[in-house]
C-alpha cells in the first residue's frame, strides 16, 4: 500500500521482502511507523544486519529519492 500524503492518519508500513544480508536468509517483514519497535534474537541471529544494514539503507534510499535531481547532483556517490 503507498502512503497517500493528503490522508496523515493513514497507516504507513516500512515494508522489508527478502532481505539476504550476512545472516538473514530471505527474510520478510512490516515495521509500522509512529510505534516503537524492537528487534530481538539471539547472538548472531541477524540483529544488527536487520537495523543497520537493511532498513538503514532503505531509509537513506528514499530519503535521497525524495530529493530534486540538482539537490543529488551535491551528494557524494
């Protein structure tokens, strides 16, 4: 479901499918937003490949897509 920006109040979910980073083996998964969430496991059961690598990156995309094209022309690649 795309967020619609004239509905606030409309549920919005982080919306991770097949993630495959160091120990996550296809994993799939919605984090809604304006709740607290936690992620829980063992040591070594993907943790921080889950945070920092997949909804890092997922965060650092859409917010440099949400830029203008002359704004990306000042980042670095």
């Amino acid at each position: 479901m795309k967020p619609n920006p004239l509905l606030p109040n409309q549920s919005i979910n982080l919306i991770i499918e097949g993630a495959r980073q160091n120990n996550l083996k296809n994993i799939s998964l919605q984090i809604p937003h304006n709740q607290v969430t936690a992620i829980t496991g063992v040591s070594g059961s993907g943790k921080s490949s889950l945070a920092f690598d997949t909804i890092f990156a997922e965060g650092q995309w859409r917010y440099v897509e949400s830029l203008s094209t002359y704004a990306r022309m000042f980042l670095d690649k």
